[in-house]
C-alpha cells in the first residue's frame, strides 16, 4: 500500500482577543479517492505501586514548578477541509518554536486543537496524504482558528516528506489501518482491535526482539516455544492460531515460519486481534502479527543503534535512505545481533539485511522493488525441568541439551509492488511476492525429572529439514464513489499462491532413541545420535482468492465497514516413500462485517462479527487419512470504542470480545477404539482497555489492561486409555489478567521512564493439574539526548529478579532471563 504524503506548512499570526477565532484549513480532494543476582524479591503488586506513587508524584512535582516558570499563553484550533467543503481526516499538524514542538492529527472532522502554547510565532507544517505543501505563520497571544487550502498530489509526491508523528503509542488511531484492511480508512474507523508498534515506541521501550515488541501492545503475550519458535498469543488464543507476516506475506503457519527477528530493521508491527481471515486467509482464528519492513523516503538519513548488556548481548544496526536519482529512492538497512545465552551454553546470532528502491517514472506511477535476508543460528534452550513439583534455583543455569545441537535458519523475501492512480478517482495495486525457508535442526525437546533415581531425563530427539518456496501475486482496484451524496469506498481484488513446501526428519516415527540420564545439578556432556535425514513428505499447496471490502457512509456520523473473502485451496500431500498423492479442495468464505458511529468528532464505537477458519491441523501436516475432516470455523463479536478527550490528552481504546471455535478434531475412545470426531468447541471472552494520557507536555504515561475467561466447551482427551472430559477446564498457558503500566518523564535532556508488567496465574495442561504462578516485572531506563539526532540509554530488565516462565508444561519450563543490565547509543541523523 502506498503512502502518500504531503506537507503543509502554515504560518498564521494570533492576536490575544476576548472572543475565539476560528482557524479552517480547505485542502483539495485526493485524486487516488482520498550477573548480579539477589534473593530479594519484593512483593510485586506492593512494591510495584509504592514505585509507581513516587514516580508519578516527582513527575508531577516537576512539571507543576515547570508550568509556574512559563509565560503567557495561547490556544490554536485548525480546521482542514478540501475544496468542496468535506473535512480531511489523518492530517498531522506540527507546531515548532525553537526547540519546542508539537505534533497533533485531524480526526474524522478535520480539527486539531492546541491548548496552552506559548505566546508568540510558531511554525506550523502539515502533513497530508495525496495533497502539496502549504506554509503559513502563527503567532499565538489567544484563542485563535486559521483555513488553509491544500492542492491535489500525485504519486510522485509520496516520498517527496516523511510523515511526523507525535509522542510514540500503541494506540495511533490517525494512522492508516493498513494491518486491518485495504482500504484507505484509519485505525479509529476499523471496526475491529488494531495495535501499530512503531520503531520509535520500540526503541523508547527498548524492545530488542519482534517478541518483545510485541507484547508492548493490550493483552499480548509472546514466548520462544519448541526451543527457538517464537509464538504469540493473544485473547485465549496462541500458536498457530496466531498468523505472523512479513510485509503482508503469510509465509506459513506460526510454527513452520516464526523465527527469532531483531527489531532494528521494522518500521513497524501491526496486531490484528482476533479472526483475520479476510485480509490473509486461512488460518488466525486468535489474531495476526504483520512485521512491517522500513521504505525508501526522498530525504536523506542514517539511523544507527549499538547496544552491549548483560550475558554477552550485543546489537549493531546501520540504515541509510536518500535519494539516487531524480524520482528514485533507496533504503539499505543491516543488523547482526546475538547472545552468550541467559542459560549456560546457549548462544543465538542473528543477521539481517533489507534493501529497498522505489521510482516514480510519473506522478502517477509508483513501483518499488524489495527483498530481505534473514539468518539465525540458535543453540536452543528448550526448558527447565521442575525438582520435585517445582523450579530448583541450583538449576537456573543449566541446559540439558545435547552438546552439538543445531538449529540454522535462512529466510529470503521479496517483492515487487506497483500503485498507478487513473483517471476517476481509481487506484490500483499490485504486489507480487516470493519467499524462501531453509532450515536445519537437531535437538532433545522433552525433559522431566525423574525422582525414584534422581536424574533428570533427556528424550523426545527430534531432527528437521525444510525447503520451502513461495510465489504470489496479489493485486486490487478502490475508489471513492458518491452514493446518494454519501461516500461509498469499495475495494476489490484477487490473489494467486503457490507453495512448495519439502520435508524431512526422524527415520520413522517411533524410531528408537535411547533416554539419556543426567546428573540435575552436574550433567556430563551427551551428543548427537548422529541419525540422518530421512526425507519425509513433499507438499504442494494452491490458493486462489477473490476478496473485497467496503465503507459507507449510510447517515451522518455512522459508518458500515464490511468485507468478504472467498478462496479456494488446493492441497497435495504426497508422503515418501509410497510417493501416492492424498489431494483435497477446500473453498472456505470468511469476512467480517461492522458498523462505526461517531459520538462526537474524536470518540467513536463500534461493533462488529468476523469469522475465520483453519485445518484440523495446519496444511502442511495434513495427511491423506486426516484430509476427510473440514475446516474448522471460528468467529468473533466485538463491541468497543476508540477516541480522544482533552484535546488529544487522553486517548484510548476499549474492546469487549466474544471468541469461538467449532468443530473441533478430538479423538476419543468408543467401543475401545480410537475415534476422531469434529465434535470440540472451545471459546473465549474478556475484555480489553488500553489509555495513553499526556497531562502535561513533558510527562507521558500508558496503560493497558486485558482480562480473559477462555474455556474448553467440549472436548475430550484420552488420559491413560481413558476418555477424561475437559469440557470446562481452561486452556493452557492462558492467564486471565494482564497488565501494564509504562510512565516517562522528560527533565531536560533526560527521560526517566519504567515498565511495570504483571501477568496472572496461568494452567501448564489441559486437565488443569499444575498451576503456574503469575509474575511480576519491573524494568527501567534513564536516556540522555547527547545532541539532536543521539541518544544514550541506560536500562535495567527484571530488576526483582523475578524467577518466571511464560511457556510450561507438566514437567518443565522455559525460564525467562534474570536481572540483566544494557546501554544502548541510538542515532538518527537527518539532511546530513
């Protein structure tokens, strides 16, 4: 998707009167259709309070003897409108005075208001998409409101400025929906749960990982499951029920192609919560994480990050962009990252590269061209095995897997994507694709302890080779039309994939490995089996899609927002060495459908229903015998609301969910024979809240909360060669409370910040036999602004030195890392 970008700068001059003046801004229609340890452990829930009273009472403190010191001041308040009269949404309007500046976005109504600047000129620029620039002056002494007209850009103006955003939030309701729909609507008009974690937001939190990043949004929860997969959950809902992207590319399910990434190289991750079926097919009954690579922008920069800490830690990352040419524009961007491991012997090293060009042959005509590398090479940590019912701290250091282990990953991506603006008011899109999976790996995966001889015993020897190669191409038309007087925007389009997909790994099934026991506090070294590869399965999947979306305004301040999807899914499995193809056809219609109403120009709600499906098991899994079952149907009821109050001081969004998945594969026992049924269902319901206020213009707090009830509703499980019914019982590794608290102050150069995150009590298994604690953690960081453009942060993680783990199961756990310690020099240089 293109973004087109235009800036506006205005310079208005205000004059202190008794009365308000109004201050309009007429645009233009867009053409396009618009290692120190410690035992101390404080009480969490306490201590975490008492810290986070004090903070915010030194915040508050601080800014009071600040606002004493200041003078007069005024308010601005801008209008946007186009030439015909209609408001323009998604305008960013920034003020600057010196070192001072101020960023806020036109909602639905075409305002933004500024409160309290200080008196005298500022400059304001305005960025909006598909219009040119404009410039005036402010001068501000009162309350004043000022019209400005914008003129219609073509493509050849989408790179010519790169949008300014303000203060880093999960919640940027102004931004393009692009993770939630095609059409050109913003993340307040999606009737659905739409999370954008933008690389600045990542950097101010120092997330390093996509794990990590991501569980800076309501809810979410991220783990490195099976030793180095990365797995998401969210809502009661995780693995491969989760879809994770790259660019919009669903490469394959969560467990065939989630591998650890450094964060360095995103512009952005965008969280779909819930069914999203409609924009990536099937599969994502629980949500979808889009990883977002950066693109080319016509100004020149260099951004760069170094980072050393705790356990080895490491990060070095460089990206330039400028131009090459008249109307061509380049982005190169390399990371390499890596670890000595948390956990004795556990090295990681991960490497990335993107590269990315984009020429505008006319104004009207964009074409950009993209790739990325991705290699990581992990000596997997899988887990810790509990010591009598629970974790030994003599343990915490220790990992039980073979010494040669080895787990070596490659992944290509690219793309050639083009947007050509026709007369009308048409757009078009197309974006063809191709990615690529090569992965080795040998590794133990089970470990428990057994106390009648007192070992822990090291099985489950588990071998993987993957060859994977994927084509698409995927294209669509929208345009604005006028119904009745109201606008309609209606997308269309189509998409094409193939993917071949090779497998190989363990002899057979049950080949026999021997069980190796280990001293629990002194293991000697064991090694690999050394078992070759044994090729396994070759899998051909085709889909063909046809999709559409729409908007209509059907009465003033209400909107229905509606898609579908219909695909059809051929699959060929075919298994070595009987080489005799199982095939099967599934054309499975998903969408979603919902309505928005304005209750007043920045506060909204909305409600809507959307469904998805997936496999009884993912595609590539499917054998001929499991190929007779249907795809199971999941679908979601949303209501919520998102908006702003106090001039874009608070902003927030609220969401009630209601999940559930039918039909079920469960297998029980029937007349002493083992019988699988489409009978289950198993669902979800909670609700959650996130808020980011900005009392005062140096201090920023966010906060989120997400509750879950999650439920097996019928399912049944054979336990010992006896059915044991679940129906009932809780899912696995689902907490039911979640939360964060995230304050920043800026004193001078300084930002003081903290992140105080607590995640409830949680099942290890299905019959709900083993409770798993909640915990508790507290990081914080201090960064300096050494010079505009460079900044020193300092950071403290887990700084309780929580022992936890956020993946479990009845005998082990992955523990997450102790205490830990990194500085990080982070530059952005700009028209050098």
């Amino acid at each position: 998707m293109l973004p087109v970008l235009s800036e506006v700068s205005v310079r208005c001059r205000v004059r202190q009167q008794s009365g308000k003046l109004q201050l309009s801004v007429p645009v233009s229609p867009l053409s396009m259709g618009s290692s120190m340890r410690t035992r101390f452990v404080p009480s969490d829930v306490r201590t975490q309070t008492i810290l986070l009273s004090v903070f915010l009472l030194v915040a508050g403190s601080i800014e009071i003897a600040a606002q004493a010191a200041d003078g007069a001041r005024g308010d601005v308040t801008i209008v946007v409108s186009d030439s015909t009269g209609a408001r323009v949404a998604n305008a960013t309007v920034v003020l600057t005075r010196g070192g001072q500046r101020h960023s806020l976005t036109t909602g639905t109504d075409g305002i933004v208001r500024f409160s309290g600047l200080v008196a005298g000129e500022w400059m304001a620029t305005i960025t909006a998409d598909g219009f040119r620039r404009w410039t005036q002056t402010v001068t501000v002494a009162g309350e004043i409101a000022v019209p400005v007209s914008l003129d219609v850009a073509g493509l050849a103006e989408t790179v010519q400025v790169e949008g300014v955003s303000g203060p880093p939030t999960q919640i940027p309701l102004a931004a393009p929906a692009t993770g939630g729909s095609m059409l050109d609507i913003a993340v307040r008009d999606l009737p659905a749960s739409l999370f954008l974690v933008g690389q600045s937001l990542i950097q101010e939190r120092g997330a390093r990982s996509v794990e990590e990043a991501v569980q800076l949004a309501v809810g979410m929860q991220a783990s490195t499951g099976v030793g180095s997969i990365p797995s998401y959950s969210t809502r009661g809902w995780g693995g491969n029920n989760v879809s994770i992207l790259r660019d919009g590319i669903r490469q394959n399910t969560n467990s065939q192609s989630s591998r650890p990434l450094d964060a360095f190289l995103l512009d952005r991750i965008e969280i779909l919560k819930g069914p999203a079926s409609l924009l990536y097919g099937e599969g994502a009954i629980g949500g979808a994480v889009n990883l977002v690579s950066k693109s080319p922008t016509s100004e020149m920069t260099v951004d760069s990050l170094l980072a050393y800490g705790s356990y080895g830690q490491y990060r070095a990352g460089v990206g330039i962009n400028g131009p090459l040419a008249r109307n061509v524009f380049a982005r190169f961007d390399v990371s390499q990252s890596g670890s000595d491991g948390y956990v004795g012997d556990s090295p990681q090293k991960l490497v990335a590269a993107s590269a990315s060009i984009r020429w505008l042959p006319t104004s009207n005509v964009s074409i950009k061209t993209s790739g990325q590398y991705l290699y990581d090479d992990t000596s997997s940590y899988y887990a810790t095995p509990f010591i009598n019912g629970v974790f030994d701290r003599r343990t915490r250091d220790i990992n039980y897997n073979m010494e040669d282990r080895l787990t070596k990953s490659h992944n290509k991506f690219g793309q050639v994507e083009a947007d050509v603006l026709l007369g009308g008011g048409w757009q078009l899109h197309n974006q063809f694709f191709a990615a690529t999976h090569a992965l080795d790996w040998r590794n133990y995966e089970g470990y428990s302890y057994n106390s009648a001889i007192n070992k822990v015993e090291v099985r489950s020897y588990f071998l993987i080779w993957r060859n994977d190669l994927l084509l698409g191409n995927r294209g669509y038309a929208r345009k604005t039309f006028s119904v009745a007087g109201r606008p309609w925007k209606l997308m269309i389009g189509g998409e094409v994939q193939r993917n071949d997909m090779e497998r190989a790994g363990n002899p057979t099934p049950d080949f026999p490995v021997p069980v190796v026991q280990l001293d629990p506090f002194n293991p000697a070294p064991h090694f690999d089996p050394g078992f070759a590869y044994v090729r396994q399965r070759d899998v051909l999947i085709k889909t063909r899609a046809a999709f559409a979306e729409s908007v209509v305004e059907v009465a003033p301040r209400v909107k229905l927002v509606s898609g579908l999807r219909w695909e059809q899914i051929d699959l060929a499995y075919t298994p070595y060495p009987s080489l005799v193809t199982a095939s099967r056809t599934y054309e499975p219609t998903t969408g979603r459908f919902g309505a928005v109403v304005d209750l007043t120009a920045h506060v909204n709600v909305y409600a809507s229903y959307s469904r998805a499906v997936e496999p009884t098991t993912q595609l590539v899994s499917l054998t001929g015998s499991q190929q007779r079952f249907s795809l199971v149907p999941g679908r979601q009821i949303e209501l919520g609301s998102k908006g702003g109050l106090f001039n874009g001081r608070l902003e927030g969004t609220f969401a009630y969910f209601d999940i559930e998945k039918r039909d079920i594969l469960i297998t029980q026992l029937i007349d002493g024979i083992q019988t699988a049924q489409q009978i289950g269902r198993q669902s979800s319901r909670g609700i959650e809240l996130a808020v980011t206020a900005r009392p005062v213009s140096t201090f920023r707090v966010s906060a989120d909360v997400a509750y879950t009830g999650a439920r097996f509703d019928n399912f049944i499980q054979i336990v010992n060669n006896v059915n044991t019914d679940m129906t009932g019982k809780t899912p696995p590794n689902v907490p039911k409370v979640i939360w964060n608290i995230s304050p920043l102050q800026q004193i001078g150069p300084l930002d003081v910040m903290a992140t105080f995150r607590s995640v409830g009590t949680r099942w290890a298994d299905n019959a709900n036999t083993r409770l798993v604690d909640g915990y508790s953690t507290i990081d914080a960081a201090v960064s300096y602004r050494v010079r505009q453009g460079m900044r020193l942060t300092v950071r403290g993680r887990n700084l309780a030195d929580k022992l936890y783990t956020q993946s479990t199961s009845n005998t082990a756990g992955r523990l997450e890392p102790p205490r830990a310690v990194d500085v990080t020099l982070a530059m952005d240089l700009r028209r050098f």
